[in-house]
C-alpha cells in the first residue's frame, strides 16, 4: 500500500508541475468565431517568450489584421522571466495560425528584417 501511496503522490505533483507550468490567458478571452476564416476559436497551448518585442512593421500589421487576426503562435510573458512558466493557453483560430506561418514563409526578406516569430509551425525564430 505504501508503494501505491508513493506512486500517487508522485502521479499529483507531476500534474501540479506540468499544469503550473502553464499561464492560462484563455479565461480572459471570450469564446467566439473567427471573423475571415469563420471557425470557432480553439484552446491551444503555446510557448511563452519573454523580452522586448521589436516593431513588426506595417506589412506584417495590416496582413495579421485583414488576414490571420487570431493567430497565436506564442504569447509574450514580458520583460521578467519565470523560468517556471513557458506555456500559455490561449484562444486561436487554427486557420490563422495556419496563414501567418504561409505569410512569414513567403515574406523571407522581411522576416529577417522583423521579428514575426513563426513559433507555432516549429520554426526557429527570426532574427531581429
């Protein structure tokens, strides 16, 4: 019985670590349906990134607004680093993230130029 008791508590706290581990944005945005690719928004869990973003520049901005407004490769924790918390839950459109990673694909020049982190497609990060 004692081993089984070691097993679950072991089992517990696994799961307190892998759960804090997670900064949950997704409480604090509502439910709702993407405007240009009309889906549902969905639950995802993505990379948290700390420091200072630079600009993303006019290209990038307009394309994210009229054409992948809810995507959500990675969430930027600020300036502080927790080296405890790396994920994030968010809300965001699968097909967004879909068409920002086709957007930072066919715009190499200007990813290199800007950071538009690719993140959610398993890309390495641009270089500001």
């Amino acid at each position: 019985m004692t081993r089984r008791l070691a097993e679950a508590a072991i089992a517990a706290a696994a799961l307190v670590v892998a759960t804090a581990c997670v900064r949950d944005f997704a409480a604090d945005e509502p439910l709702g349906v993407c405007e240009v690719h009309h889906v549902p928004l969905t639950t995802l869990i993505v990379p948290l990134e700390y420091g200072l973003e630079p600009p993303i520049g006019n290209a990038f901005a307009t394309a994210f607004k009229l054409e992948f407004p809810h995507a959500r490769p990675y969430v930027n924790g600020g300036c502080v680093v927790n080296h405890w918390v790396t994920r994030a839950r968010v809300r965001a459109c699968l097909q967004c993230n879909k068409a920002h990673a086709q957007w930072v694909k066919e715009h190499p020049r200007y990813d290199q130029q800007y950071d538009v982190r690719p993140g959610a497609a398993g890309e390495a990060r641009a270089k500001p």
